[in-house]
C-alpha cells in the first residue's frame, strides 16, 4: 500500500475513518469495514486491489434508523496486511480521535476524498445551496482539511468541537464547496459512486443573481494603521481609507488597546 498511489489512498482514508482493526488471540486478528449494501462495489474494488485474500458479506438486520437495513463487509484477515495498515497510522480498537494524516508522502486530495465518502457529505442543502461537509472526533483530521481547502479554495474554517457531542463539523458551501469538490471527485477517481455523482453535479450551480456576491475580509494593512493613527479620527480616517467609520473605529480600538500590534514605525 504506497500512499503516493491515488486508490491507496483514497483507500487508506476510508479504512481509517470507516474501517475496524481489531485484534486477536496471537496473531489472529483483522480488519472490516461494514457500509450499506447499496455501495457494496467500493469493496469490490477494494477487494481488487488487495494482493491477499478477503471476503464481502451482505446481511438485513434492524438499527434505530431502520427495521430492514441491508448492509455489506468487507474482511481481511492477512497479518501482514494489519500489520502495514498499523504502521500507516491505522490504530487497533476505538480510534475516532486519535487518527491523524499519514506521515511522509501521500495523495492528499485522494486520501481526504476517503475520509469524507466514510464520514462526510457532498451535495444541496435544504435551500438549494452547495455544500461539502466533514464529521470527525479526530483534531489532527478536521485541522488537515481546513488546511487544505484553504490552499484550494481560500477559504478559511475554525475548527472548533461542538458541546453537544464533542465533534467536529467542518463545512463549506456556495463557491468554496464547487470548489473543492472539483478538486477531490475529478473524473475517473475511485470514490462511492453516489458521491462523486453528487459533486459532479455542484459544478451546475451558479449564484442567483439576486444573491450578493460571497463577502471576502479585508485585511488591514501596517500603512492603513498608519494613517488611521495619524487622522486620530475614525470618520476622517475612514474617507481617506475607502472604509466604514465602524470599520476604522474598531480598528482603532484595537490598537489603543493592545488587541493588534502597532504598525512598526510608531
């Protein structure tokens, strides 16, 4: 399993946030990863690209969101094989925090478009909106693709849990969200065939033309600093910078107080 490689590591990706590495007694042990039946050909795939044996079984039973839920395995048994998964950074029992980004090299968008097919969603929101979405328990995971998205699409998340669960919810929607789903599901990747219809399908949407453009902060500057202390007056300040008068007396405040350093020439 070289990560460098595309499907291994998309494959990785999924196994880490989807899969169970479970021990045994001696050196028994293995490997499983159980998703809805309907997406039974991803382990197909998986099974192909495994050099040793594994199986895929299918079952019905009952869960608290459905009476019938047909669902499909898929198992590997290969000690050598459990054994490389762990030293990628695939841990044994409970993992959902302590799972991070491989280290050294890896396809990094193939190996976030695993994570996000096992844990995330891709598609419309209720308003008719774009989105992109990740749930993980897992920092080291949720900061990897804030990260990266912002490379991608220069949007920036904070990535805080929530206190109801303490989960992570990292989201991107309207042109941030065509975005990036353009750069993990690009044509021919190997992904649920379901999702990357969905992403495909962001690639339609266009901001009505009623619906103002996405808002993009405007940093402050060590000369706008300058000339705001110099004015000592948010509203000549704020003719002479092109901005608001709340917009330069915050910024005021926050040099008065200590909350921004001061420009380096004061």
């Amino acid at each position: 399993m070289d990560l460098r490689v595309p499907e291994y590591a998309y494959m990785f990706g999924f196994l880490q946030a989807d899969g169970h590495l479970q021990r045994g007694v001696g050196q028994k042990g293995k490997l499983s990863v159980e998703i809805n039946a309907r997406d039974v050909e991803l382990l197909r795939k998986f099974q192909k690209l495994t050099p040793y044996y594994t199986s895929i079984t299918e079952r019905t039973r009952s869960t608290n969101f459905a009476r019938a839920h047909n669902s499909a395995a898929w198992t590997l048994c290969s000690l050598e094989a459990r054994t490389r998964l762990n030293e990628l950074g695939l841990p044994y029992g409970r993992k959902s925090r302590t799972i991070t980004p491989p280290n050294g090299e890896f396809s990094r968008h193939d190996y976030l478009r695993g994570v996000i097919d096992a844990d995330g969603s891709v598609g419309y929101t209720s308003r008719g909106f774009p989105f992109v979405s990740l749930t993980t328990a897992s920092t080291a995971v949720a900061e990897y693709l804030s990260c990266y998205a912002k490379e991608v699409t220069g949007a920036q998340r904070t990535t805080k849990r929530n206190t109801r669960d303490g989960i992570y919810n990292v989201l991107y929607t309207m042109e941030p969200a065509q975005d990036l789903a353009l750069d993990l599901y690009y044509p021919g990747c190997l992904s649920l065939e379901r999702k990357y219809a969905a992403a495909d399908s962001l690639a339609d949407w266009t901001r009505p033309s009623t619906m103002r453009a996405a808002y993009t902060a405007r940093r402050w500057s060590e000369l706008e600093d300058r000339i705001l202390l110099r004015h000592n007056s948010p509203t000549s300040a704020a003719e002479a910078l092109g901005r608001t008068v709340q917009s330069c007396s915050l910024r005021l405040w926050r040099l008065r107080s200590g909350q921004v350093p001061m420009p380096s020439n004061q």
